[in-house]
C-alpha cells in the first residue's frame, strides 16, 4: 500500500490505473477507521482492481464550536488497519492542498443541505459535498462506496453525482453496528462508560419503530417519534435532537408512510453528538 500526500500523486496513480484498464474503488473517510469503514473497503474489493481509500479531516464541514480540533487522528494506525483490509492507496492530503490560499467555491445541493442534519448543522453539509466533489475529481473512481449510517450523506451524495453529470456509480453499504445495536463511529471514542451503556437505545428507539410501521401497521410518522421520544427519554444520558419519518429518496417529510420511508435520528450523549437510522420499506 502505497501512502499519497500529493494531490498530483493521486492523479498520476489514478491515471496509470485508468490506462491500464482497471477499475478503481473509492473509499473516503475522517480516519479513525473502524470496522464500518473496513466493511466498505472489502466492498470496495470485490468489486474494483484498486481500492482507493482517503484519510481527510476536512475543516469545512465543521461549524465554529463543532469538534475538528477533538476529531480522534491517529494515521499510522489507519494506515496498518486499511493496509490489511486491501486498501492499495491511501490518499491523506493536508488541508493547504486541499484549499489552498484564495479558495473560494463550494457545492450546495438545494434542500437536502438544510433538512435534518443540516437544521441542526448548517453548513455541514456544503462542506461535505464541496469535498466529495474534489476528491472525486482527484481519485477519478470508478465506483465509490459509502455507508448507510450516514443516510443523509448518501442521499446528497447520489443527487449531486447526477446533477453535476460526475461519471461515477455511488453504492450504499449497510450500517455496521456493535453487538448490542449501537452503530459504530469514530465518536464512540468519547463516550464514558455509562454513555456507552446508554447509546443504544437509540438503535432500540428505531428497531420499535421499524415494527410499529411494519407489524402494527402505524402510518402516522407523528406516532412513530412519539415512540422513539419515549423509549429515548427511558435514558437520561441521552437527549434526543430529532427524529423523522421522510421519503427515503427526497428527505421530505411524509404525511402517511407508504413505500419506502427512511427514519433517522440524532441525539447527544454526553458531549458527543450520535445519528442514526433505519430504512422500512413497505412490499405492495
Ligand atoms: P467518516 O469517516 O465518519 O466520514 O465515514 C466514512 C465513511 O464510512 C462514510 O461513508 C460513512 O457513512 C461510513 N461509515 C461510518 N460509520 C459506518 C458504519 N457504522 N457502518 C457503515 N459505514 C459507516
């Protein structure tokens, strides 16, 4: 495995590869690799002849006060850990490469950025979208893999490779969780003990409303919160910041759920901010 710095490296390689014929996988990553991120890279192995995974903190998606600073960073554990998984070039650029002195455009995808995450987060999500773009243009993948944890992201992400004509598939892979259904994060780092104890009544809150939608046949996306709101409040450790029944494919809010409904939440636990989510699709 090869370590790139160079953002004209990673263009030399991408291209070499491109010559020869193969395809290229795309993983791109904050670092602090876990098994969600290695779950995608042996996606991503399977399915290209070199697997490119990036390790970018990237500062503008992070609002004034949010943690870039705290972000967990430890790229020689990174590097042993994507090594192993089958990553064949880890791209880590540093932030003057990435925006250099007189940068100045970013990508907004109307909607999208303002709903949900981006209520509580704006400008996130401009940042997330501004970098997918540059990395994307930089590693020239291929196919490029995200995961499912971060619902909106995919959804962004699909919408902005179609509307800006980007010659690139996007594949969405499953939540990777921990036993008891917390979904894996690099912010689980943070949590103490009993937070950790307590983090998974989040993914208890969506399990009940899976079944509330699928079993008990509930079509109101109100009495669905309702239900995560009480078996989030059974822990007071953890403070809810929403919860939502939307259209799986727009973000937008659903007045009677039918089809295929995504229901994501965030909460806070402790001084970490957790989201999480399921997607219920309805047969007929
Ligand atoms: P991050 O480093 O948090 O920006 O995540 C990099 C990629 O890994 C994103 O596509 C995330 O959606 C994905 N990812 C993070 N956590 C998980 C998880 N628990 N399961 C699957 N994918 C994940």
């Amino acid at each position: 495995m090869e370590i790139v710095k160079r953002p004209a490296r990673m263009t030399f390689l991408a291209r070499e590869t491109r010559a020869r014929g193969e395809r290229i996988g795309f993983v791109p990553t904050m670092g602090a690799l876990h098994e969600g991120h290695l779950s995608l890279v042996r996606r991503a192995d399977q399915a290209s002849d070199l697997v490119v995974m990036s390790v970018f903190v990237n500062p503008i998606q992070f609002e004034v006060g949010e943690d870039f600073r705290s972000y967990p960073r430890d790229l020689p554990r990174d590097a042993d850990q994507a090594r192993a998984a089958g990553v064949k070039v880890l791209y880590a650029p540093e932030v003057s490469d990435v925006y250099p002195p007189g940068y100045r455009t970013h990508v907004t995808v109307d909607g999208i950025d303002t709903a949900l995450e981006g209520a509580s987060r704006p400008g996130h999500f401009r940042g997330v979208a501004t970098v997918v773009t540059k990395l994307l243009n930089r590693v020239t993948p291929h196919v490029a893999f995200f995961g499912q944890k971060d619902a909106q992201q995919a959804v962004l992400i699909r919408r902005l490779v179609q509307d800006l004509e980007m010659d690139v598939e996007i594949e969405i892979c499953p939540t990777v969780r921990e036993p008891d259904g917390l979904a894996l994060s690099s912010r689980n780092v943070h949590l103490s003990a009993a937070e950790r104890r307590a983090a998974p009544v989040l993914h208890r809150a969506l399990c009940r409303a899976e079944t509330a939608i699928r079993e008990d046949g509930t079509r109101k996306p109100e009495e669905v919160v309702d239900q995560i709101r009480e078996i989030v409040a059974t822990e007071p450790l953890v403070s809810l910041d929403y919860a939502a029944v939307v259209d799986a494919e727009t973000l937008e809010p659903v007045e009677t759920i039918r089809g295929t409904v995504l229901v994501p939440l965030a909460a806070r636990v402790g001084a970490s901010r957790l989201i999480d989510n399921v997607i219920v699709k309805l047969e007929g």
